[in-house]
C-alpha cells in the first residue's frame, strides 16, 4: 500500500497536496461538483501530474469524508 508521504518523493506530488489542489477546483465550481475528466484536464501539465496521484488524491478526499461521487462527477459531501 502507498504511503503518504516517500522519503524520494516530491511533497507536492504526495496524496494530501494532491487533494489540496483536487478540493480547491472543487470549491471553485459554483455547484460544488466536477467531472474527473475535468480534474484531469487541469492537472494533466502540471510538472508532479500522474493518474495514480490523482486517485490517491481523490482516495485521501474520500477516506475524510470531504468529497462523494455521483459518477462521472466529484462533488464536496454535503451533510443532510
């Protein structure tokens, strides 16, 4: 299993900066969702970009209770 943070990994590749980044686009959209498509599509230039720190991203996010997915969309959880 990944951890959290490498000894040989760059900091702002790691899953808690990863969804930093994930949950500030989010919070950025007006309804509070956003397709992973999207997220990609942001992301995809930036120099610590992969697909598998996105999904750590999005996994760190989920496993705290901050985001849910209404496939294909990410939204910020909203308590009822």
């Amino acid at each position: 299993m990944p951890n959290l943070f490498l000894a040989n990994e760059q900091v702002e590749a790691s899953p808690p900066i990863v969804a930093y980044k994930i949950m500030s686009l989010i919070e950025a959209k007006a309804n509070e969702k956003v397709s992973v498509f999207d997220i990609t599509g942001e992301f995809r230039k930036e120099k610590w970009f992969s697909y598998n720190n996105i999904v750590l991203g999005l996994i760190f996010l989920y496993s705290v209770g901050l985001i849910d997915f209404d496939e294909p969309y990410v939204m910020k959880y909203a308590e009822n």
